[in-house]
C-alpha cells in the first residue's frame, strides 16, 4: 500500500483537498500526517481514499464528500439534500444581528432554512431570541435539526412553504431568508459544486425574482411594527429587491455589499 505522501500525491488533486479527503479517512491531523509521512496505508483506507477522490475527480463537492462545511466559525453537517454553506451568507447573519441587536429579546424566522445555518447561528450569537427556522424540504429539515442539536442551538423547526406553516398571528421582529434566487437558465446552474446541490433551493425555475416577491409580499402581514426584513440575492438583484420592498411599504431600505462589492443582502424596516 502507498506511504501517506505517496497517496497525497497519486491523484490530480489540489493537495489540499487531498489532504482533506486523505484525513477523513485516516482521523489524522494535517500534523499527524506530517509527522506519520511515510507510514503506510492499510488496504481499507486506500480503498476508502482512493473511492473519494475518484468522486472528487467527478466534480462532486468536497463538502458532500466530507459531511461537514464551515460558517461563522462553527462546523455544520451538509449532505445532497441541502445547499453548501458559503462565507457570503455571513453577511445576512451579520446584518441582522445588527438591525435587531443581539442583546434584546427579539423573535426571528429563517425561511429557507436549509442546513440550518443561519436560524442556528441567530440562536448561538443571540440567546436571548426566540428563533423559529421553516423549509419546504423534510430531508433539509432533518439536517437542519441535527445541526441544531449537535451545536445546542433552540430553534423551533416547521415543515411547509415560507411563513404558512407559521402559528396564524404570530408576528416577528425580523424575518431572515436566503432564498433560491438563480434564474432558470443561468449558467451556474450547470457549473462547478452547483450542478450537485438541490435546484430547488437554487432556482425558482423563472426569473429569480419568484421567491423573493413571495416573501417581500408576506413579510408585513408578519412583522411586528419597526420589525426587518432581510434578504439574500443574487448579485445583480439590488436594485429589483429594493424596488420590491420600497412598493410593500417598506422603509430604511438599503443593499449591503459582500466582500467582493457585489450587492448581496437588501433589508427594509415595516414603518
């Protein structure tokens, strides 16, 4: 069987994706491998390694391959069911953390949830909100709460589509949502990690705009008075998404860049 450093570099992969792969596999630390360099393989882990890279290979995620991907400082499971976490997202957490402030009771709903990142990071960054999450996915649900209860998050979880399957009345202090926002014929779609990931939390098989009208048209029956929405989107969407919320009564509304420039978050506040 091949040495570790001899499996890091027997396929044409970047080494560290190889050394992630190689890792899973192993248990071992990036230090452990280092120090156990030419320690031989056994058949079982070969097999194993040389199984994930051949996905790898493929185009299939390395964080499908995984299970795991980080946000906001904190390991998340992910599996096919649900979209890959990506540092952007921050962004929405981080505003909304911002226009509802973390050291107040507040109510909060994620739509969309997904893996849970988001619902899940409000409830660890602001333990005093009371956090709900909704997707219209049972498998995403299903990662959703194992996140949850791996990192000791509260938030109460509901099956169905947007702010339905919410108690009638029940009113927030921020409504959160990184919806699918890709237009059905984007290319991305067949690109890279993204061909691999549910298209359903990618695109709403129109313009990419279907999502974000639903929920901007929702959102008010459903804030409290001075209550937030808050949106991720595409890049080029800053200004429909502004249009959208300025139309719904909305006020205080702005575009937050991410950290390339790019209009990514679009917030209002109910007047």
């Amino acid at each position: 069987m091949p040495s570790i450093n001899q499996a890091l570099r027997h396929f044409d992969l970047p080494r560290l994706e190889a050394r992630l792969l190689l890792a899973q596999v192993t248990g071992l630390s990036h230090a452990a491998m280092v120090s156990a360099a030419h320690d031989e393989l056994s058949a079982e882990q070969w097999q194993a390694f040389s199984a994930l890279a051949a996905r790898r290979l493929a185009g299939e995620p390395v964080a499908y391959l995984l299970g795991a991907r980080e946000f906001y400082g904190r390991e998340f499971a992910v599996t096919p069911a649900v979209l890959i976490p990506r540092p952007e997202t921050e962004h929405l957490v981080e505003a909304t953390l911002a226009k509802v402030g973390r050291m107040r009771p507040a109510r909060v709903v994620d739509l969309g949830t997904g893996s849970g990142i988001i619902a899940c990071t409000l409830a660890l960054e602001a333990p005093q909100w009371q956090v709900a999450a909704v997707d219209l996915s049972a498998d995403a649900l299903q990662v959703a709460r194992g996140n949850a209860a791996r990192l000791g998050a509260q938030v109460a979880f509901h099956h169905g589509s947007w702010l339905a399957p919410l108690p009638a009345g029940e009113r927030f202090d921020a409504i959160v949502s990184n919806p699918p926002y890709i237009e059905q014929h984007d290319h991305h779609l067949d690109e890279g990690d993204v061909r691999f990931e549910p298209r359903m939390a990618l695109t709403d098989e129109n313009d990419g705009l279907d999502c974000l009208r639903a929920i901007v048209a929702a959102a008010p029956a459903r804030l409290l008075p001075g209550g937030w929405l808050l949106l991720e989107h595409g890049y080029d969407q800053g200004a429909a998404c502004r249009a959208l919320l300025v139309y719904a009564g909305f006020v205080q509304v702005a575009t937050l860049p991410d950290l390339a420039g790019n209009d990514r978050v679009t917030l209002g506040q109910l007047a």
